[in-house]
C-alpha cells in the first residue's frame, strides 16, 4: 500500500511528538513497521517533511 504525502505528514508529527511509536503508526496505516521507521528516519535526517 502506498502511503500518501497526508499519512506521512500525520505519522510524521505524532512521532516526533512522542504521541506514536513507529509500531503503532504501522498499525494503523497497515504496514510494516520497518517501512514506518525508514521514511520516519528519512524524513527527520534530511528535513523533507516539516
């Protein structure tokens, strides 16, 4: 399942402010956890997603 740039955006603020773990988020976007902690790292160490 693709994610769309408003699920990242979403997963992306509840994680940075400690609301989400990455397992959860993968939980209710219905992926794996490891492609939440990729995109969510990602994002945080080159700032794509504000």
């Amino acid at each position: 399942m693709k994610l769309t740039y408003e699920q990242k955006l979403k997963a992306y603020k509840d994680w940075k402010s400690n609301l989400k773990s990455p397992r959860t988020i993968a939980k209710e976007l219905h992926v794996k956890h490891s492609t939440v902690e990729y995109f969510l790292k990602s994002a945080d160490r080159h700032s794509t997603i504000y």
